[in-house]
C-alpha cells in the first residue's frame, strides 16, 4: 500500500532490474549495419520480435555496443 511516489520508485527498481539482467545475459553477435543515433558508432546487436498481427512485419529491436542505447523498428 504506497503512495504514488513509492509507486513511482518501485517501478523505477523494477525496470532497473529487468534492465541488468537483459544485459547480463550471454554476449550477442553484433553487427554493423545500424548506426547509434546517440554516439554514431555502427556496432549494435538486434534481435526480431513479431509484436503485431501475422500480416504486419517484424518488430526490431537494435542494442549499441558502445553506449547501450535502445530503440525499434517497426
């Protein structure tokens, strides 16, 4: 029974954790063909993920090496 701050900190603890053990997992191939919009740099890892219906393309999901910057494709 928080308040909305306590709520707030929580969810912050929560995505922190699922953040480290993302990242703690066994290393990724990486490759050069997404450039990091936050340190220009071309090493990213990726990984597909089909979010939508059947008949709508893959989701990417692009790591950086470099900066671990996150972001997608749809």
């Amino acid at each position: 029974m928080a308040n909305d701050q306590g709520r707030a900190e929580n969810q912050q603890i929560k995505d922190k954790d699922l953040f480290e053990c993302e990242r703690g997992g066994p290393p990724k191939a990486t490759t050069d063909q997404f450039k990091c919009g936050r340190c220009k740099q071309w090493k990213c890892t990726y990984y597909q993920l089909q979010t939508r219906s059947a008949d709508e393309p893959m989701t990417i999901f692009v790591t950086c090496v470099n900066c671990n910057n996150h972001w997608k494709f749809c």
